[in-house]
C-alpha cells in the first residue's frame, strides 16, 4: 500500500548516498507507523563531484521531475525536502524557482552554512585570485568553461565558482553579512513551513560567525506559525555525534508531525 508522505533528502557539495550518518536513522523512524513516511535519497548530476559543473537551477529542474514521480507515479500527496550543507541552497531555490514548488509542503535545512564565507577564511588570498579569474571569465561570456585544475577540488565552470565563493552569487543564501533586503528576499516569501537546523560545533563556519545572531535573523525573517529553527549548540556539520543525531531525528518527527495536526 502506498504511503501518502514523503521527505526526500537533497546532498551537499561532494555527498552522495548515504554518506552523511543520520540518513539510515532517521529513514527507520520515519518509517514507523505512526509516522508514516516513506524516504526518498535522490542522486542528482551535483552530487559527489557533479556539483562543479552543475547549478541550482539544473538541480531545481531535477527535482522537479522527482516530485513529479512521486506524485503522479506513486500517489505521494505530501512531500517535504530535506537538505544538506549546499542541499540546503537547493531546498530554498527550489522554493522559490521550482515548477512544481507548491506541491512541496515543506522544507528542512540542516547545516546550512555560507561557501563564501569559509572559502575567504580557509584561503582568502587564493579565494579572491580565483574569483578574478571567474569573473574575468564570466565578462568574456565563458561562464561555462572550466577553472583551473588547481581552484577547487572538483571540475568547476567560472560561473559555479563565483556562485558559490563570491559574494551575491545564486549560492550565496547564507552569509552572515548579508544585507537585509537581500535576506528577506530569500526567505521571507517562502509559503510553505521550514525547520532550519543550525550546529553550534559546525567546522564549516568560521569562528567569527554570531550563530546565535544568525538564529535569531532566521526567525526574524520568517511568519510562518509552524516554522521551526534550531540551533543545537553541540552538534557539528553533519551531525555525527549520536546523541546529536537522535535530536535532530526527533526534531524532524516533532517538525512533520505539526504538519499534519
């Protein structure tokens, strides 16, 4: 008998299946009857080391296909996404640009942290060279072609590289210095619920980063009365720790289950 809901979890840069530790966890507990969802990995052209020559709007076209599916193939009314690290940039695109985003009941954002703002702090001088070469690149109409070997780790085109190291690129959905306008343009127009999952530990974001200023801009941002935002002070970017990740599943149950009262 098919199952009604179903979350489906978008990757981060260079993840694929099963790669992140509370995936197998939280599947089994959403699982249970009284929960009654089925869940949904997709692998998408971005995931491992796809995402260099990728965009969010190809994998926003992709995932629209799989809500498609879900929907028309296999009787999946309620669908919510899940996404990790750069999943997460997908989730809030794919709500904002996606074909079929109002067929989306709602999005979770776990670990989403600013590519910008850890490239400048982990290698600013050879972060902003690359940029230039990006940009000089882009202003020459070759936003597709390939960067040097040596700019990232994974085959990136000029265009991905500057969407997601530089400031104000497609990417750029998380950065603490953001400006205001910008910010609300991102999240306040977002319809549907989100639960926004924050890691106080999180090794991807630099220790100049307020995370609890960040927390409270996330709720700032948002009106909607069954939003959620979450910063678990102990828990690093991909929740590794199990204690950590028993939270983070009951939040999603806890999260799912005010959907649907």
């Amino acid at each position: 008998m098919a199952i009604p809901d179903i979350p489906g979890r978008i990757n981060g840069r260079a993840i694929g299946r099963h790669l992140v530790a509370y995936v197998t966890p939280l599947a089994s507990r959403l699982g249970l009857e009284n929960n009654g969802y089925s869940f949904v990995q997709p692998i998408l052209s971005s995931s491992y080391h796809g995402y260099g020559t990728s965009s969010l709007q190809s994998d926003s076209d992709q995932i629209d296909l799989l809500v498609d599916y879900l929907r028309e193939r296999r009787g999946k009314m309620r669908i919510v996404l899940i996404g990790h690290s750069t999943g997460a940039q997908d989730v809030i695109w794919f709500l904002h640009h996606g074909r079929l985003r109002k067929q989306v009941h709602a999005g979770i954002l776990q670990g989403p942290v600013s590519d910008n703002e850890y490239a400048l702090w982990m290698d600013p001088d050879g972060t902003q060279r690359w940029l230039q070469i990006a940009e000089a690149l882009i202003a020459d109409g070759k936003d597709q072609a390939l960067m040097p070997r040596e700019a990232d780790p994974a085959p990136i085109t000029a265009y991905r590289y500057r969407s997601l190291y530089g400031p104000n690129g497609d990417d750029d959905m998380f950065t603490s210095t953001m400006g205001a306008e910008r910010w609300d343009r991102l999240y306040a127009p977002i319809e549907c619920p989100l639960l926004i999952y924050l890691s106080g530990q999180d090794e991807y974001v630099p220790p100049f980063v307020d995370l609890h200023a960040l927390h409270k801009r996330f709720v700032k941002s948002r009106n909607n009365p069954l939003d959620c935002c979450i910063l678990d002070a102990q828990a690093n970017h991909a929740i590794e720790d199990p204690v950590e990740r028993d939270r983070f599943c009951t939040a999603v149950e806890s999260f799912l289950s005010s959907l649907s009262s």
